[in-house]
C-alpha cells in the first residue's frame, strides 16, 4: 500500500514527458550543469584571495 508499482512510474514519466517534451528536459539539465559549473568556479576564484589574506605577516 505505501509503495507504488512500476506502472505507477511509468504513468508519472509518460505525463511528464507530454508536459515537457522531448527538448525542454535535456535543456533543463544543461542549465543545471551551466549553474554548478559556475558556482564551482566563484569557489575556485575566492580560494586564491583568501590565500593572500592569510600570507600577510601579523604585527
């Protein structure tokens, strides 16, 4: 009862699928790669000037 059958997900797959169509899910996902790309490059960007920061000698 608490479980759903493999018919269950393929009635939810089908009526995605006519929702989005073929296109727009792959385009979706390369926005979600474009988006993690670029938060994992301002990280890689921040790093460096931290860095800097903490080579400055202390009086």
């Amino acid at each position: 009862m608490g479980s759903f059958s493999i018919w269950h997900w393929l009635i939810v797959l089908a009526v995605v699928m006519l929702l989005f169509g073929r296109g727009k899910i792959p385009e979706l996902m390369g926005d979600v790669a474009k988006g993690i790309k670029a938060f994992k490059t301002g990280l890689n960007e921040d790093e460096p000037a931290a860095l800097d920061n903490d080579l400055s000698p202390r009086l």
